[in-house]
C-alpha cells in the first residue's frame, strides 16, 4: 500500500508542477517569483499528500 501511494504521489506532483508551470507562463510571473511559487505549491501539496496519506492510514 505504501509504495502505491508513493507512486500516486509522484504523479500527482508532476502534475501540479506542470500545471504551476503553465500558470506562470500565462500569468507571466518574472523568473525570480516563479521559484517561490513552486515552493509555496509543492509545499501545500505534499502537506495535502501527508495528510491523505496519514487519514488513509489510521481508517483502514
């Protein structure tokens, strides 16, 4: 069960980057902000898969 969820993870955080890339090209966010975007989006996320991850868990 746990490496299932570690390779849903892995997708889901491809995923999120791509479209967090996607956002700052049309949002045109300036080079020097996109890195903390990316940051502040992957942090939030892996909380979120964390949290999923710990509820999924203790449920079972």
């Amino acid at each position: 069960m746990f490496i299932v969820f570690i390779i849903f993870a892995s997708f889901i955080l491809f995923f999120i980057n791509k479209l967090t890339d996607s956002l700052c090209e049309q949002k045109e966010i300036p080079e020097e902000r996109q890195s903390q975007v990316f940051r502040t989006i992957n942090i939030l996320v892996t909380i979120l898969l964390i949290s999923s991850f710990v509820e999924i868990m203790f449920t079972t």
